[in-house]
C-alpha cells in the first residue's frame, strides 16, 4: 500500500508537469482592447545594441498594461495601417508566442476591427529649422520641466589614456572615445502628470553646448544615455586627453529634446582632467 501511494505521488507528479509543459509549449491569444497615440513614439532595433539609431514607430496603451505605453513597429499590427496625427482604439488579436524567433518579439498582433479613428489637430511635427544658437531652439509645451538629472551628479574624470571615472571613485566600462556613455536618471515624481507622458517628453536627442566651440549639434539618446563620442568631436576628444592639465575642467550643456527635435531641459556635466 505504501509503494503505491508513493508510485500513484510520482504519476501523479508526472501528470502535471506534463502538462505544464504541454501548457508552456503553447501560444496564448487573446482579443484586447488597444488604443494608439496620434503621435508617433521612438524605439530601438533589437540589433542597436547602443541604441545609436532612434526608429519612429506607433506609441501604444493595451487595456491590460494601462498606463503604460508600449512601442511597436508601424506595420507590427497586421491589417492595419496608422496615420499620424489620427487617434485609433482598436480591437487586436494578441498572441504571446511560446516559441517566438531569436530574433523577433514574442507578441504578435492581427486587427480583427478599428473601433475608434478620431483626428487630431495640432499634433507636433519634427523641427527642421537651422540651431546656430540657444536662442533658436524651440521648447516643447509645458518646458523647460526638470525630468532628468545626469547620473552621479554629471562629473567625469578622464585620463590621458582615456578612462573614465565618476567623482565618487567609481570607473565606467568603456573608454571615453568608445562606449562611455553620460546616463540620465529620472527625477520626476510620480504624481507630476508628465511621469507618464510619451514621445514629447522623452529625451530622444541632445543639443549640445560646448565650450570649445560656438556650434551646436544636435545628438541621439543611446537609451536614457548619450556616448561621450558623439557629444564631444574627435578633436575635443584629443584635447581632454592630450592637451588638458590636471585639474583642468570643461563644463558642456545638453539641451535635451523630444522625437520632434524640441527642447526638453537643460542638464550640466563636467569633465576634468584626472
């Protein structure tokens, strides 16, 4: 009787990871709720590891993550075609793959009916004036709004061989004229009606304000981060690290802006010879 019990135990074991596998090797679908925004987001390839190359694409909000804005392809919901600047809430069929490529999501979306397709007016489009000073760059509504803060308090110490370390003491992974990046942390409070906003407050790019030179060029975000390449050119680069004395500091200004090219805030770092 005990040897049975404990054989029945294992079957019974045995039955239901079964079928927990047979459970996790299939697809789950499902119709949901989705509205999309009348102006376009920015994601990044999965292959963009540094996220160099901003991609716009429909800004999303499904009815069993809200408040939360998801970024898919403009052709990623099949049978649908978006139109920016028209606001949508569609019917989807959603499957969650359980065996999605390597190389791709593992959400797929079909439209089964558009239930909502309302115009927009006023919806922002990209900035494409000339910037030859601060004077010319146009804010967002509701901006300057203090969302980011350089990470560490945006201090650098640099090296002639071009190392990388917060004041703190604490050393970056990259070197300076590689992968180092300038992080950004998130200061806004949750309860500020902008914590959830999308595209238009999100800092996509950078003007940057350098000391060395009265020209001001405009940079992508590598997510929430910008490479210390692409904000300093490469002659700056050599004269941070050949040229600087000890001690000797640099202070750049970004000038963080939206998809569209509009300013967001002002951040400060500062980079001193080690």
């Amino acid at each position: 009787m005990k040897i049975w019990r404990i054989t029945f135990a294992m079957l019974a074991a045995f039955s239901l990871a079964s079928c927990s596998s047979d459970d996790d090797d299939k697809d789950i679908t499902k119709e949901i709720i989705m509205n999309v925004s009348a102006e376009p987001g920015v994601m990044y390839d999965l292959f963009d590891s540094m996220g160099e190359h901003p991609i716009e694409c429909m800004q999303v909000m499904t009815e069993d993550e809200p408040g939360q804005w998801l970024y898919l392809y403009f052709s990623e919901v099949k049978g649908f075609t978006y139109e920016r600047g028209h606001e949508y809430v569609l019917r989807v069929k959603r499957t969650i793959l359980a065996n999605p490529p390597q190389d791709a999501s593992n959400r797929t979306y079909e439209l089964v009916r558009i239930l909502a397709d309302k115009k927009v007016e006023n919806v922002a489009e990209p900035v494409e004036k000339e910037v030859k000073t601060e004077a010319d760059i146009e804010y967002e509504q509701q901006c300057p709004v203090e969302k980011y803060a350089i990470a560490k308090g945006g201090e650098y110490l640099v090296d002639a061989d071009g190392k990388v370390t917060y004041a703190d003491g604490t050393l970056t992974p990259e070197l300076f004229d590689k992968h180092a990046q300038i992080y950004l942390e998130n200061i806004l409070d949750k309860s500020h009606p902008l914590w959830q906003a999308g595209a238009r407050y999100m800092a996509t790019y950078a003007y940057v304000l350098s000391p060395l030179t009265d020209e001001i060029r405009l940079v992508p975000s590598t997510r929430s981060a910008f490479l210390f390449k692409n904000v300093l050119t490469e002659s700056e680069m050599e004269y941070v690290k050949q040229s600087m004395k000890q001690g000797e500091a640099l202070h750049y200004n970004l000038i963080l802006a939206n998809v569209y090219k509009r300013g967001i805030q002002k951040v400060e770092f500062t980079i001193k010879k080690k």
